[in-house]
C-alpha cells in the first residue's frame, strides 16, 4: 500500500498550528450580537418571577429572553441517532432550574459589555427548594429533579421519573448466583468514578444568521452537525429544511460536542431579531454549565475457579446523571458492554443498575463513554483476584481474554480480531515486568509496577451510518465530500489515504469537504470512535465505485470491454496499447452533450463494533512521607487493526492516555454543600501539565480486522480506559492497600498507606 | 484612551478601554491567531511576546502597552512555519488550538535557553496546556527543532 500505513502529515496541520483564522469565533461576522446567558446560582428553584424591564431599556441590548419567550417542546440535546434513547427533559428555559447553572435568561446586545451589563441588571424572583446532590441518594428521594409530566423517551429505557431514575438497564446471561456459589475464589469492591471534564482547549461557541433565502444558518464547533440541525428544528419548532449547519476547524471535543449546548441560545436570538448573533463560552461556563462524564458506583463480584478460569462476573453500577439525561441510557449501557465481555471463559455474567437524576452539572458524553468506568472497575477487581489467586496478573489475563474466532457471551457475536494477547506479552517486555513486579523499596521512596487491558468499540453496531462521496472533478482532481468532523484527530486526512489508496492517486489530488448539512452526505457524526470505521467503509466503497466507473467510461471511449481496461491512478491503458490520461477523460466526462461527470457514492453501517484493545502498564514511585504518586513509566500496546496513520495514531493515543492519567491522579471534581460546582477553571481543576504525567510511550500490535477498511479498527476512546486501573494496581503494589476511589490524590494515598 | 504600538514591527495606533485586555485588542485587530483557553492565566494560548519576552495577553492590560513592541505568530511567520513543520511531521498539533501560544513559547525558548536538557525544556513549556497531544509529540518535536537549529 502506498499510502494507507503512512505517516502522512495532517492536511489542515500547517494552517491550524499557524494561527490562521479557521475556527468558529474566527469565521463570525462584525456585527454578530453577542449573546450571553444568566445561569442560576441555585441548585434546584422554582422562579417566581423574573423582571427584565431594566435589562431591556439599556442602550444596545437587542432582546432578553426568559422561560415565557420560547418554545414549550421538550427535547433531548444528545448528539444520537434519531429517536433518540435519552429522555426529552429539556425546555430551551424553564421556570424550574435544576443545577448551579441551569440556564435563566438568554441576552443579546450589540457588544460584550453591554450584554455582560444587562445580564446583571434582571431581577429574579426564586423560590430555593432542597437540592438532591448525592447520587447514593437519589433513588426515592423527596426532592425529583424532574417534577413535569411532559417528559417524554422515545423508548422504554427504565426511566422512573418521580424515583429520580434517568435509565434502568439489565443484562444477564447464564445463572450468575449459582456460578459465583460454585467458584473456588469470588473477590468483591465497590469502585467510584469521578465526574470528568472534556477540558478541550477550544470552549463551546456557535454563532447564527438568516442567509439569503431567510434560511438559519448556524456555524458550530460541534461533532455532530447532523443532529443539532435536527435538535434545532425540534426545539425550535422550525422545519429541518430551514436550517443549514456548517462546522470549521473544531478545538478539541472529547465528546462535550457531541451535546449541542450553545446553539440554541445563538439561534433563537438570530430568530427573535433578524440579526447575527454569537455566543462563546467562557471557561468557567464550560466547566459549569454544559456538561462533564458520568460519576459512577461500580459493585463488583468476581468468581473463579482454583485455576484462575473466571466463571463469573456481576456488576451492579449507579450512574449520576445529574439534572438532565443526555447520554444516561447509553453511557450506562456501554460501562458493562465494553468491559464484560474481555473475560470470555466465564459462564454467567449480569451487568444492571440505574443511571439516576441530581441536581449537579449534566453528565454527557465523554471519550470512553463508560466504558472508561467499567474497565476501571472490573480490571481493578481482576487485579484484585490475581492477588487472592497468587497468580501473576498478566498470566491471568492470558488464561481468560477473548481470542479471535470467540463468539463473547455478552453479544453472543464471533469477534473477528485480536491481538491482546501479543499486546500483554510485549508490554510486558518493554516495561521490564519481571524484574519490577510487584515493587522495589528504595528507602523513602518506593516503586512499582501495574496493569490493566481493555476494549472498546469500532462505531454503533446496527444505528451508525456514514455516506461518502468521490468526485472527480473536470481538471482530473477529486473532490471527497463527509459529513463527519475531525476535531483534530486527523480523521480528514485518514479519510483522504484511504480514497487515494483506491485511486491510486496522491493526497494532494484529493480535496476534503466537512461537513455542512447543505452539502455534505448524512453522517451521523464524530463519536463512538466511529470515524475511521464507519466513515472509512463509506470512503473506500465510493472511492471503489468511482474507480469502475472511470474504468466503463474509459473502456467505452476506447470501445473496449471494462475487463481490458488497466488504471493506474493517472493513465488508463486499453487493448492494442490505447491510452487515455485520467485528466483527459476527466476534461471528457464534462464537455458536450450526453456526457456525466463521474461520482461514487457510498454508504456504510455495520452489524458490529469491532472492539480495538490496549494492555497498559504504569511504573509509579511513591513518596512514603507524602503519599504523593508519580508516574514514571506509562507504556501501551494497542490493537487497533491496521494502523493507518501511524504519527497520527501515536498522538490519539498518547492524548488518550494523558487524559487517562488525569483521570487516575488529578482531575477532582467538588462541589459545596450548596451544589456549586467549585472546580470551574483551571486553577481549580487540574488536567496534567507535560510536568504531570512522566513517560508516555505507545506501541502498535497490528491485528487485522476483516470488516473494517484495510483492516482498520477504532482508537479514539480505547486509550482512554488503561491508565486509572493500571496506576491504581501499581498505587497497591508499593503500598500494599487496594484504592477504590479516583482520583489517587496524596491524601487518599497517604491515608491508605497508614491505615 | 489612545495607545502607540509596535505590533509585528509596525507602529500602530489603537483606542482601547482603560480595563481592555491585550488578547481582546489583538483580536480585534485582526490577529486572529489569538487564542484563549481560560480566562485564569492557566493555559498559554494567549502568549505573545511582548518586547521579544513570552506574555499572557489576557493578563497583560492594553493600556500599559503605550510605548511597547508586541510580537503575535503573524510576526514571525517563517519561523514559525519551520517548528510548525516539524510539529505537524509528528502529528503534534492536533486540534491546533494550542498551538500558536505554545509555538511563540518555543521561539522565545529557542533565544533564551542554549542546548537545554528534555528537563529543562518541559519546564520552560509548562504554562502551555494541551488537552489533545499529550505532549510527548511536542517534546519530539521542539527538540528536532532545536537539533536542526543549533
Ligand atoms: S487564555 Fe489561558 S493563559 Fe491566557
Ligand atoms: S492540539 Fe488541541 S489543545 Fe493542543
């Protein structure tokens, strides 16, 4: 292959390091209204009355919006596949608000200033009810989060909306009591999970107009402009062909922008006046008011034979969803169905629990959607079995993962590649386990090592669906139209190999479109590590269709059968030597009666999400004083199928693992007792710094994954899951006591320690 | 109120508001390049130089500029397209958005610090956050940069 394995540069890489104007805030007009919303410093109030005569009297102020000036339709902000599995418990107001944040009033004003003047100058009325801030709490309590009986779920997902449950969810296969009654060893531990923040570096901003037609236009930083065209037209209530979404260069996403949280308020401020209007989040917004992964309570039950044959595993998992469910039934669902089914010689397994209300910041999508939660659990819990089975961990690893060729007992579907098991044995090689494990006392100090494996999924098996489109343009270039979105993960430029590799042809023969829903074919968006995959099926079938149709069309001007037609991405040879330039048939194919300019177009689904893997070893030192926890080493072998971009695949995963990192030793979500959110900037909420996070080194066990393009599987979210079991299996090799919480701050450690 | 500036080696005069922030007045100059992060002083995507040392613009008060040269990515465009190179070869930048703050800290580095260990480099780059690469592209990338430049 000449292209796809390469380490092509990205194709925007230049001009976004460079600074050039290509993101949203970058692409507004001057006279944009800037819009600016009033959140509520209440954690759960009903608002009596609201005055916005004053605000409204400033000079410049365009409009004010309250809960009586907008739609009365609930919906869901949840970037899914239409209908949607999360609840529609939204209004674009509301006279309740349900967390520290919760939007109030929308303001619109000529500049900043004025807007910022304005906000403060309305007059709120607020009834302060009790707040349920402890999800342990929420089930039953007295306080429900969503008192109103318009709510609505396109599917029964369990939802008990006066019990405070946002989703319940069930899945057991075999007699999991009777199993874990027979085996040899059962360990057992509850595990919690943080709340995280997506922290990408560009916050949430979007800005509106009318176009030509009268048409909203509205341009996103968003991962999915396919469905906010939808979400804007429902809560809206204005027909899906009056809207056009376009996203630019986006700054980062980690699944924040796979919410729809500033859109709305642009666009119904640009409806209310006519005008242009922008809306940019400041950080502490972005920490408080969108939302944030999902908080977690794992109960986990391993049982297993004498041998070390995992026969059964049960999860019981809660999940805080805070005061609106975006992503609650999903994100739940994911936790058990991507960390259960590694452990493929057991013989029952059951995964359930709740995803439940309260009245905190919403959780949404994050990069691991849950699964990053699972994994940490049930590979902790392994950890914790290979310790009371006295078996080295990786050596129990290898006697119970998933091969290839399985059929896993949670889907019952054949998984179709793997290499885990080569990923285990080389990193454990390059990590130097034999000679590190368990620990080296040094004095003061002491060192360790750990491990974790995991999987994730290639794309949403049966809803996922991604069009493609290859023209070939009349100059003998080719112009690639996607509606999905790169956020910077270089998905344009993968996307781009792999029509070249069909084509035969060099990158720069090929310009990229994404994404604008006027233009670009449906995609369903960038998340679920679906890009690669998904998208990467639809690119090389249509690259593949255009490729037969330049072969007809060529073999029809040399008046030959397609089969004695040869193409070698610039020339088309014939019988008898006939020749034909790829340019000159390009320039044919648009001149002159009964001719057609030659496209192919594709779309691709698949009935599985093949699962890429990483095994993941930490090297930590612990300072006995302190508790502190440095992480020396971090090393990650990963599965992703065929690496198509392998500089753009190390940098996924090293950005994955150092979000990982943060997750396991920094990043702390608090509140007050009020429910306010008190790490809302970053001198409060910590993500690592280059300082932080010690060594980094990826490698590659390449698998080949029958289903995907050229053998691709995903690697966006995977790496995200390793680091937090890992270092905390290393935190218990040095100091001998199991942590339960994340994240392992110096105190959690040094209390461990000496207890 | 009215200041006289040197931005990218041209003098300029611009009114700004006596609590206007430099990263809003380069902005609304037309230095789209300016990037901000945080509003906390946290994040680095607001470095410029400010007579040739790496500064937070969204901490830096325009008013206080009067008299002062200021330097933004735009103003030095030929090097800074050669470290970009080298980032972009190892697929350092990824949603960019850090990347012009964290390329003006380079060069500054690049003048000031002479053969620095890997140590010393993350020190000097340490107020640059990246939520995306994390950062073990960057440090490939700043010492092929440095490699090729001494
Ligand atoms: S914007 Fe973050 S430091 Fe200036
Ligand atoms: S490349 Fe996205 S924040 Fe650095």
């Amino acid at each position: 292959m000449k292209l796809v394995g390469k380490g092509v540069p990205k194709i925007d890489g230049l001009a976004i390091a460079t600074g050039k104007p290509l993101y949203t805030e970058d692409l507004a007009p001057a006279n944009a209204l800037v819009v600016k919303i009033l959140h509520s410093p209440h954690a759960s109030a009903r608002i009596k009355a609201i005055d916005t005569a004053v605000a409204e009297g400033v000079e410049g102020v365009a409009c004010v919006l309250t809960h009586k000036d907008v739609p009365k339709v609930r919906f869901t902000l949840a970037g899914q596949t239409y209908p949607e599995p999360s609840p529609y418990d939204r209004l674009i107001l509301e006279d309740l608000v349900r967390y520290v944040g919760d939007e109030v009033a929308i303001v619109a004003a000529v500049d900043e200033r004025t807007a910022q003047r304005a906000l403060e100058l309305i007059k709120v009325d607020y009834e302060v009810l009790t707040p349920v801030l402890d999800f342990e709490q929420a089930i039953g309590h007295p306080s429900v989060v969503h008192p109103e009986t318009d709510l609505h779920c396109n599917f029964d997902i369990g939802h008990d909306r006066l019990r405070n449950i946002a989703a319940t969810h069930k899945v057991e296969v075999g007699d999991i009591a009777a199993e874990l009654a027979a085996s040899d060893v059962v360990v057992e531990e509850t595990y919690y999970t943080q709340a995280q923040a997506q922290a990408m570096m560009e916050t949430y901003r979007a800005f509106s107009y009318l176009d030509h037609a009268g048409r909203l236009v509205v341009v996103s930083s968003t991962q999915i402009p396919f469905h906010v065209r939808r979400h804007l037209a429902r809560a809206l209530e204005l027909p899906a062909s009056r809207i056009r979404v376009i996203k630019p260069r986006i700054g980062g996403g980690f699944g924040g922008k796979q919410t729809a949280v500033v859109e709305i308020f642009a666009a119904i401020v640009t409806l209310r006046t006519g005008r242009p209007a922008k809306i940019v989040y400041e950080r502490k917004e972005t920490f408080t008011a969108t939302n944030s992964r999902h908080a977690m309570r794992l109960k986990v039950r391993l049982g297993a034979d004498r041998g070390g044959l995992i026969r059964a595993i049960d999860v019981q998992c809660l999940s805080d969803t805070g005061a609106y469910g975006e992503h609650a039934p999903t994100v739940f669902s994911v936790a058990g169905e991507k960390s259960l089914p590694l452990y493929n010689k057991a013989r029952a397994v059951r995964y359930a629990g709740h995803a439940v209300y309260t009245n905190k910041l919403p959780a949404g999508a994050m990069r691991g959607y849950g699964a990053t939660q699972g994994c940490f659990a049930v590979e902790s819990a392994v950890n914790k079995l290979a310790d009371a089975l006295g078996i080295d961990p990786c050596e129990l690893r290898r006697k119970n993962i998933i091969r290839a060729g399985e059929i896993d007992i949670y889907h019952n579907r054949i998984l179709g590649s793997s290499s885990l098991d080569r990923c285990i044995e080389r990193g454990r090689e390059l990590i130097g386990w034999l000679d590190k494990y368990p620990r080296r006392d040094l004095g003061g100090k002491v060192r360790a090592v750990g491990m974790a494996v995991t999987m994730q999924g290639s794309g949403i098996a049966g809803i996922d669906t991604a069009s493609a489109e290859v023209r070939l343009n009349d100059d003998g270039n080719y112009t690639l139209l996607l509606g999905s979105t790169d956020m910077g993960t270089g998905s344009d430029t993968i996307l781009a190999q792999m029509a070249a590799e069909v084509l035969e042809t060099s990158m720069d023969t090929i310009i990229v479109h994404a994404a604008d829903t006027d233009v670009s074919p449906f995609d369903t968006g960038s998340y679920a590590s679906s890009t690669a995959y998904v998208t990467g099926m639809a690119v090389v079938k249509a690259a593949g269709e255009l490729r037969e149709k330049i072969i007809v069309a060529a073999a029809a001007l040399m008046n030959a059968a397609p089969a004695e037609v040869t193409f070698d991405g610039s020339i088309l040879t014939g019988p008898a030597g006939a020749t034909i330039t790829l340019a000159e048939l390009a320039q044919r194919s648009v001149v002159g009666p009964d001719r057609r300019q030659l496209s192919g177009y594709a779309s691709h689904g698949s009935p599985v999400s093949p699962p890429p893997f990483v095994a993941g070893f930490a090297e930590v030192e612990i300072d006995k004083e302190t508790g502190k926890v440095e992480l020396l080493d971090y090393i990650a072998v990963i599965d992703c199928g065929t690496v198509v971009n392998p500089n753009l695949a190390r940098i996924q995963a090293e950005g994955g693992l150092v979000q990982g990192i943060g997750l396991a030793l920094y990043e702390d979500v608090k509140y007050d007792e009020r429910g306010a959110l008190q790490t809302n900037s970053f001198m409060t909420y910590k993500i690592p710094s280059r300082k932080d996070i010690g060594t980094v080194r990826v490698f590659f066990e390449e698998s080949y994954e029958p289903t995907g393009p050229f053998g691709a599987k995903s690697i966006g979210e995977v790496v995200n899951n390793t680091p937090a079991p890992a270092i905390v299996h290393a935190v218990r090799n040095a100091i001998g006591a199991w942590l339960t919480r994340l994240p392992l701050t110096p105190e959690k450690v040094y209390a461990a320690m000496v207890k | 109120m009215k200041i006289e500036v040197t931005i990218n080696g041209q003098k300029t005069v611009l009114e700004v508001a006596a609590d206007e922030l430099l990263a809003d007045t380069l902005r609304a100059a037309g230095f789209a390049s300016i990037r901000r992060g945080c509003d906390t002083t946290n994040c680095g995507l607001c470095t410029v130089w400010i007579d040739g040392k790496p500064t937070l613009s969204c901490a830096t008060l325009s008013a206080r500029m009067d008299g002062h040269d200021i330097t933004t990515i735009e103003g030095v465009a030929g090097e800074a397209e050669a470290f970009a190179r080298l980032l972009v070869a190892e697929g350092g930048e990824q949603c960019g958005f850090c990347s012009p703050g964290f390329i003006m800290t380079v060069l500054a580095m690049k003048r000031e610090l002479a053969d620095p260990t890997d140590e010393a480099i993350t020190h000097y780059l340490t107020g640059n956050l990246c939520r995306c690469t994390g950062y073990m592209g960057q440090l490939r990338a700043v010492k092929k940069f440095l490699e090729v430049r001494s």
